[in-house]
C-alpha cells in the first residue's frame, strides 16, 4: 500500500473504511490472547488491536516509526472512541538502543534537566505536546486577532548595531569588523513600522544577556509585539492589548479542551496606577515602599493576589511606572510627574507583557536622550523617523513562553521553551 498517511486525528472519520496512517509506537500491551498498540503522532493517539488471526506482525517496540494500514471501526473505550484493526505494519525507523526516558508513563518521570538535555525525545510526550500545542494556538491568535485589527505583520533584522532596550543585557556579536549586538526587541523597528503602516505586530525571538538563573528568564524567548499609532493614550492600546489576549485565551481553552478550565478574561482589567500599588503593599507588608522605583518579583505576586480577592481576576494592569525604570523612548506623564504613561500587564502575581505610549517628537527624543547621557551616534535612522510626520503612538510586547508556562501552571520557564537558551544550556 503505498498511500501517503493520513494523521492520526483525522482517522476518525473514516469509520468503516480502510486507511493508512503513520506515527511512533507509543505502548504495546498483550492482553487477552490480543495485542493492543497506541500509535502516537502530532496530533494525537490511536489505538490499534492486533488478534492472532490478523496475520503475524514485526516485533513493536516503544518509539519505532512505523507506517500502519488497518479497518477503522468504533470502539468507545479507545482514546477518541475509535480503532484500528487487522493492521499491517511498516517499520520505518527503529530506535538504536535503550531509550534514555520512556514516554509511556501519562506523566514523564524526569526531571527538567534531563528532559531538557534529552529534548528530541522528552518532547515526544503528549504532556510536552500538549504544552507547544497551546502555545502554538496562543501565537496564532495573536496574529488573527490583531490582523482582524488591521495590524500588519512585520519582520525585523535581529542584528542590530544598538542596544533597543537597556545597554545592560545585550549579546554582543562581532559583525564584518564592527560590533554588533543582538536585537533585545524589536522596538525601534516596530515604532519605525507605525510611521509607514501605522499598525503593525511582529512574532520573533528576542535575546536577552539574563545572567539571573530564573525560572521566569531565558536568554532567547519569543516576542509578540504590537505599535500602533494614532492613539490619544496608553489606554487605547491597553484596550487592544485586553481585545487580544480574551481571543489568544480562547483558542488556548480550544486547544486545551473545555474540561481543562485555563483562564477566564474579565470584561474589564482592572487597573492600578504604580503609586496606589505601592502605597497598597507599603500598608499590606508593613513596610514603606513608597519610594520604590519598581516592583519585585514579591511585590507582583502581593498584587496578584489582591486583584484575585478584590475584582476576582487573574489580570491586573499596573500603569504610570516611573520614568526612570523605563527606556529613554517612554512618553512622561505630565499630570504626575516622574511617571510614565506605560504599563505592565500581570497575571497571576507575575508579569507577562510591558507597554506605553511612546514619545512622538524628534525635540522629545533629544532632550529625553541628553538627559540621560544617551548618544545619538547609530540612532540616526531610528530618530529620523520622528521627523517626518510621526502620531502618537504606543504599543506592547507579550512574553510568549512567560504566558504559556502562567497559563499552563508551569513552574519553570523552561518547560514552555523547546530548546531553552539560558546561562548554561547552548546545547541541544
Ligand atoms: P520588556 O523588556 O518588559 O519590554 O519585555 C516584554 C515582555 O517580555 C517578557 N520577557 C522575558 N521573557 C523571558 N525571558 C526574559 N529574559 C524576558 N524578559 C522579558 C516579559 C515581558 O513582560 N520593548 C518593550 C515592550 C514594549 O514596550 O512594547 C520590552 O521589550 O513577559
């Protein structure tokens, strides 16, 4: 038989017919004189029952690729109430050895370090699938629901000759001669971007020099940026931003199935200016904050639980930062000064997305950089183009391995990452 396999999902409507399909052996069992086999692939798991009188079948063994042509009937104890029998097997790949895990277990009994390194195995788990599936869902929600908005999709050069965001955490690369480093954001690009299109969103990595050993850093993490100009202030697109993440919800709740109840989006976001935050957790912890300039990763948490009791919600915005934690391109707020027309966005104590309304003028930029002993030197075509015609503008930048792991209940980073990039792992 030398038709191209159908995926396992779509077997299922072929009741009653004969068909191929194709992926991993999962698990063989004998029982009852029969031999039950899960086949597993990226979209999910089959069972497939072997009797005597089907003819002889090659030795299966856990993770053997193999191709497989068989009767589709129902079965509604079977993983997706249906499976396969008199199946006639292929062996298309073999493991070499003994596996280094075995991924029968419903849950792997490994620890991150070792799934990591044995990563080309480890996310063969349908709990590690499940994981990238959602995530997967998360992105492409980001792209349809803002494309609904009629944001453009953007890509930008990551190697870029100055450091977007803070000097600090930049990756330096050497550069035909010249120094250059990797992009840390795409921010000037995208806030370049509003002055052709107007909207724009950009989905790329993003490189961070983190020297902390978190579980909520990495080194290389994925970027969902927005900017969009025309906007009378932050909260134009913080009302995007809300638009957006109810969809990605959704389609993560799709794909997580409806009995595994994620996150629910409040109507509203409930709001709280950086200073009330502070003057909240001063009285809460007992403790005079007041003069803090950010919030600790405790200070978060506090207030994630207080937006949980106080408005029953997962997601608090925290807006007006001070000016001087946030990047030389931040719009000030002129009715209270020090602070800033930017926000973050929490969820569940921890943040996953920063934004604000950006400066629009090129005077703005130079006095904003003098003041903070910046140089113009290699920001020529950046701040060029706040002199030709440039509106107000703001945007925002979701963490997308940040998101998935909170929304997952993932204690680490890393478990949202394929590949993690951090202070020790390059490899694999
Ligand atoms: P910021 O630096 O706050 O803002 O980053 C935006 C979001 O990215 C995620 N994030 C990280 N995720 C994993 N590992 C890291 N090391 C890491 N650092 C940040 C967080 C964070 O909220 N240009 C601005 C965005 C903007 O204003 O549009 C920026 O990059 O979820």
């Amino acid at each position: 038989n030398s038709e191209f396999p159908r995926v396992v999902e779509e077997v299922a409507s072929f009741v009653g017919h004969v068909v191929t399909t194709a992926g991993w052996i999962h698990r063989v069992r004998e029982l009852g004189g029969l031999t039950f086999i899960v086949l597993r692939d990226g979209t999910g798991l089959l069972q497939i029952v072997h009797a005597p009188a089907d003819g002889p079948i090659p030795a299966l063994q856990p993770e053997m690729a193999v191709k497989v042509t068989g009767r589709v009937v129902d079965e509604p104890r079977a993983p997706g109430g249906i499976e396969l029998r008199g199946a006639i097997f292929t062996v298309l790949g073999r493991p070499d050895g003994l596996l280094s895990l075995s991924l029968g277990a419903p849950a792997l009994e490994a620890g991150l370090d070792s799934r990591l390194t044995h990563a080309a195995l480890a996310l063969r788990h349908p709990a590690a699938q499940h994981v990238f599936r959602v995530q997967a869902r998360l992105a492409e929600a980001f792209r349809q629901g803002l494309s609904r908005e009629h944001f453009i999709e953007v890509h930008t050069p990551k190697i870029i000759g100055t450091a977007s965001e803070s000097g600090a955490n930049v990756f330096h690369l050497p550069y035909f001669g010249r120094s250059a480093y990797l992009a840390q954001s795409p921010q000037f690009y995208k806030q370049m971007m509003v002055g052709v299109f107007g909207r724009v969103f950009e989905v790329g990595p993003v490189f961070r020099a983190e020297p902390h050993d978190t579980g909520r850093h990495l080194s290389q993490y994925t970027s969902l940026d927005a900017e969009m100009g025309f906007i009378d202030g932050p909260e134009d697109v913080m009302a995007v931003l809300t638009r957006v993440m109810g969809a990605m919800l959704e389609a993560a709740q799709e794909a997580a199935g409806q009995e595994s109840p994620l996150a629910t989006m409040p109507g509203t976001i409930p709001v709280v200016h950086f200073e009330e935050a502070l003057a909240l957790l001063s009285d809460a912890l007992g403790e005079d904050l007041t003069a803090e300039p950010d919030l600790a990763p405790a200070h978060e948490r506090w207030l994630g639980e207080w937006a949980r009791s106080q408005y029953g919600s997962d997601f608090l915005f925290v807006v007006g930062y001070p000016m001087a934690k946030r990047p030389f391109y931040t719009m000030p707020d002129l009715q209270r000064p020090g602070f800033s027309r930017s926000f973050d966005l929490l969820f569940r104590g921890q943040e996953i997305v920063t934004g604000g309304q950006r400066l629009h003028r090129f005077q703005d930029y130079e006095k904003a950089m003098m003041q903070r002993g910046l140089s113009m030197t290699g920001l020529e075509g950046y701040l060029s183009a706040f002199q030709y015609g440039m509106p107000p503008h703001g945007g925002f930048a979701i963490g997308l391995e940040r998101l998935t792991a909170k929304l997952l209940g993932l204690a680490n980073i890393r478990e949202a990452t394929l590949f993690p990039r951090d202070t020790k792992r390059l490899e694999p």
